[in-house]
C-alpha cells in the first residue's frame, strides 16, 4: 500500500509549468535563462529585503532558509540530491545527460520545449523521478549572484593612523593602521529570480594598505591606538614604518589608501540549477588619507667640555 501511495505521489509530481515569454535580450531588472530552442527567457529579479544588506553580519541568507516537506523542516540543500523546490516539494537537480528524445521520462513533451530534473524525496522516500520544466528552468545561479555582488556595498575603510594627522610620524617610529571593527565583517545581500534565491555572503579576507613608496598587507582590522591609555610594550598585527621623509612629495604628504579584499561565496534556495559557488576574490573601494614623514635629529652631548 505505502508503495501505491509513492507511486501515485511521484506521478503527481511530474508538473507542467506555464510557458514563459522569450525574447531575444533582457533589460535592466532580468537575468537571462535558456528557453526552448536556445532562446533567452528573462525572469524579473526582486530583492527579497536581506537585512543583512549594506554591512555588518546581519541578515539569514540561503544558508538559513526554512524548508518544509509537509509538517517536517528539511535540509535546504542536500549535497547528493540536489536544492529543495517548494513548488515540486521534492529535491531538484539538473541531468545530464539529457534522457534521449522520445524516452518514457519525457512523458510526451520534447526536449526542444525545455528541460528534465531529477526529483529527489527526502528521508529516503522513494526513488528519483522526472520533472519537466519548460523554457530553460531555472536561472543561472551564478548569474544572479554578480547581480547581487554589484547591489552589495562593499565597505570604504575609514583610515586610521597613529599618529594621527595632522600630526607627523617619523622615519624608523611603528605608524600604526587600523579602521573601525565593525568594518571588518562579513556582508550579505540576497536577490530572487522567480522561485530562485541567491545570497552572496562576502567575507574579508585581507586589507592592502598603500602607504606611498610601498605597501603591506594585514588580516584584521588593526588594533586601536588610544592616546594616553596604551601599555608600554603596546604591540599591534597591522603597522608600517617608512624610510624616507615625505618632505619631496605633494603637500610633503604621502598619500595613503586602504583596500579591502573579500572573498565572495553564494548560495541558493528554491528551485536551483547549483547549490551553493563562489565569486572568488573581489576588491571594494579604497578609503584615503595622508600623512606627514619626518626625520628625528639627535643631538650629541659631550660631557668632558
């Protein structure tokens, strides 16, 4: 009986969708997916309202969205079998190869008319079946994910030096780097193509400070220099001490920029083509400053005249 009751479910399953409009480019607004034939489908892109938009380590992304089989929470993406699809209340997962033309799996539609997923259930229910989405079924996720990536701000660091100008640091002293903590956070942005969500999650992975004639690279934020209130033997992961004075350059002032560079991953949920990619290494936008070189003089006291 449990058998029947598969049987009949997985056949409920294979589900048409209605056909979506082709046309030959996609204007602001759209991402392209293949529709029948080869052609471009233009699925509208919405911003679901990530709240982790814009900064800090706010925001749920793909990685924490609810997925439900019947009364059950499931996995939102299982590594086997593939994205769960609320619409088809089965895991998703591209074939390929295609099942040839004419094969019972088509049940009558064409290749030319779209696509077949293998349709997953989960808790080991049954045995994968055939879903046919006509057009080209879902977007490329990765797609959707420079999409979001160019509506992701990217943090400017707020310079910080110590000294600190207008005061002047000087050839041989540790000036110390540094921007605010909370610049130094991971950034989420979410945008969704029809039944397709993709979250880009960027994280920093290093700051590359230009300090004029070189530049070094640091893995944090820096630490915090508070006049009046440090040890001693301070000591702080990200500093730079210069050589030469700045007396030959513009304004006598080297000039100064900071560079964040994250690594930008993605995830998706709904009906997904992939699960989760990444973007690789990507550099925001530098902040800047400038800062004043000196040179101590020391005077020499001879005490026998």
């Amino acid at each position: 009986m449990r058998a029947l009751i598969v049987s009949l479910a997985t056949l409920l399953l294979v589900t048409v969708i209605p056909s979506v409009a082709v046309a030959a480019g996609c204007p602001g607004g759209t991402v392209p997916s293949t529709g029948p034939g080869g052609g471009t489908i233009c699925i509208p892109v919405v911003d679901p309202g990530d709240p982790g938009d814009g900064g800090g380590s706010g925001g749920t992304g793909a990685g924490s969205t609810e997925c439900n089989f019947g009364a059950r929470r499931v996995p939102c993406h299982d590594p086997v079998r593939g994205t769960w699809s609320s619409e088809h209340n089965c895991y998703l997962q591209g074939v390929s190869p295609q099942p040839p033309s004419g094969a019972e799996e088509w049940h009558g539609h064409s290749p030319a008319e779209g696509s077949l997923y293998s349709c997953s259930q989960p808790f080991g229910f049954g045995s994968p079946t055939y879903v046919f989405v006509p057009g080209g079924g879902p977007p490329d996720p990765a797609t959707l994910a420079r999409r979001a990536l160019g509506e992701l701000r990217l943090v400017v660091p707020d310079v910080r030096l110590a000294p600190a100008p207008p005061e002047r640091t000087f050839v041989g002293l540790e000036t110390w780097l540094w921007m605010p903590a909370g610049q130094w956070s991971t950034l989420r942005k979410s945008v969704s193509a029809g039944a397709t969500t993709v979250t880009v999650a960027a994280v920093p992975q290093r700051v590359v400070w230009d300090m004029g004639p070189s530049s070094t690279t640091c893995r944090s934020a820096g630490r915090v220099w508070k006049v009046g209130e440090m040890p001693t033997h301070a000591s702080t992961d990200c500093s730079y001490t210069y050589t030469k004075v700045s007396d030959f350059e513009p304004d006598q002032k080297f000039r100064v920029s900071a560079t964040i560079t994250y690594r930008v991953d993605w995830t998706c949920s709904g009906s997904c083509l992939a699960g989760e990619g990444t973007l690789g290494n990507v550099d925001g936008l530098p902040g800047t400053a400038s800062i004043s070189v000196g040179e101590r003089q020391s005077v020499i006291v001879n005490g026998d005249r």
